[in-house]
C-alpha cells in the first residue's frame, strides 16, 4: 500500500508534533518532513517530494499563502494544503488564487482530518467550514466573488467564530450558554474570549465589548 507522504509546516514546533502524531496514527499517511516557515516548507517540497504540503497561513519568513502560490514551480505534484485557525473569506479566496488544494480549520476533528487529507491526495479539493465551503463551491462554478483587495480588512484578524461568540457576548450570553449553542466546550469558549482579548490589546471583558462596539467589530 502506497503511503500518503506529508510535509507539515508550522512554526510552533509542539503543534506540528501534536498534528504529525495524529495524522502518522492513520497507516495510510506518513509525514516526511516538518518546517518552520515558508521558506523551510518549499525547501523540504523540492527535496523530499511529498504528495501534500501542508502549510500554517502566519509563518516567519514567509507565509503559507505566499509557499502555496510557489509550490507548483517548485514541486509540482506536490499539492498545497491550507491549515488555520483563521475561515475569513479573505483569506479561503487568497489560498484558491495560490492553487491550494484545500483549507482547514485548526479546530477540524481527526477523522475528517485525515479523510480530507486522502481526498485531497485522490485530487480533489477540500475545504472545512461553512464560508470556506461557500467560497469553494462559488468559485469552483465560475461564479463571481469581489477581488480580496475589495474585502475590508480587519485590523485585528478575528474569525467568523470569535465574531459569533463576541455577539453572544453583547447579548449578555454566559460562557456556558455560548458552549451549548455553538456545541463546544467551556474551556474552547474560554480560549476564544482569551484570544480575542489578546487580539483587542484589553484586559477584560467590559474593554472588549466596549472595543467592539466603538470599534463596530462585528
């Protein structure tokens, strides 16, 4: 049986261990390589050849975004495959552009993780999420989407999901109430409240919301 070769890049090295366990506990797949950024990411395409590349979108030196769009002169049976936490549609558009062959949430669970990986290597596209799957079939159909130049930017990069929990938030929706309507735990819902807080530059929950809502966020 063939095994589906893997390059994970990612620039924090406990998460890459933690996804080439997951993954290398599927016989079918096995990750040959690991880079840091992009740079380190093509490099290890040109040499080792993997059918997938499977690239983190922020990465020092160069982006997963900015590999992707070289990957096909590089190593051009090697498919590019996006990995984020990040499902705005400025960002699904800008993988598409760059050839890559799928885009995943970083919240994705193993099994879809792995078949996603075996579809894509089978030559077909994947994308997770409900705008990455929008956008996808959009595109794919010839249908027309404003250019992402034309996609206002968000200074603080916040997801579809933390706009979603920030409004739930605004309601007056405790963590548990959150957890129970998004189907999540309380400690993910934690964890989003802490990285938007982070993303914001405040220091409580009173400052986000008043951020939010001067700031008109969501």
């Amino acid at each position: 049986m063939d095994k589906i070769n893997v390059v994970l890049a990612d620039d924090h090295v406990l998460v890459r261990k933690g996804i080439a366990a997951m993954l290398e506990s599927d016989q079918e797949i096995t990750v040959v390589g690991e880079a840091g950024n992009g740079i380190e990411a093509l490099a290890s395409a040109k040499a080792l050849h993997p059918d997938i590349l499977l690239l983190d979108i922020r990465m020092p030196e160069m982006t997963g975004l900015e590999a992707a769009a070289k990957l096909k002169s590089i190593a051009p049976d090697t498919k590019a495959v996006i990995l984020s936490m990040h499902d705005s549609e400025e960002y699904v558009l800008e993988a598409l552009k760059a050839g890559a062959y799928g885009y995943l949430l970083k919240d994705i669970d193993k099994a879809e993780f792995i078949r996603a990986l075996k579809q894509i290597h089978k030559g077909t596209k994947y994308f997770s999420g409900t705008i990455s799957d929008v956008l996808a079939n959009r595109l794919l159909k010839g249908q027309a989407i404003a250019p992402s130049s034309a996609v206002k930017e968000d200074p603080y990069h916040l997801t579809r999901k933390e706009k979603e929990i920030l409004r739930m938030i605004i309601d007056g929706k405790h963590n548990k109430e959150i957890a129970d309507s998004m189907n999540k735990s309380v400690r993910t819902v934690e964890t989003h409240r802490f990285n938007m807080m982070k993303k914001l530059g405040v220091n409580n929950a009173v400052d986000m919301v008043n951020k939010t809502i001067k700031e008109n966020l969501v």
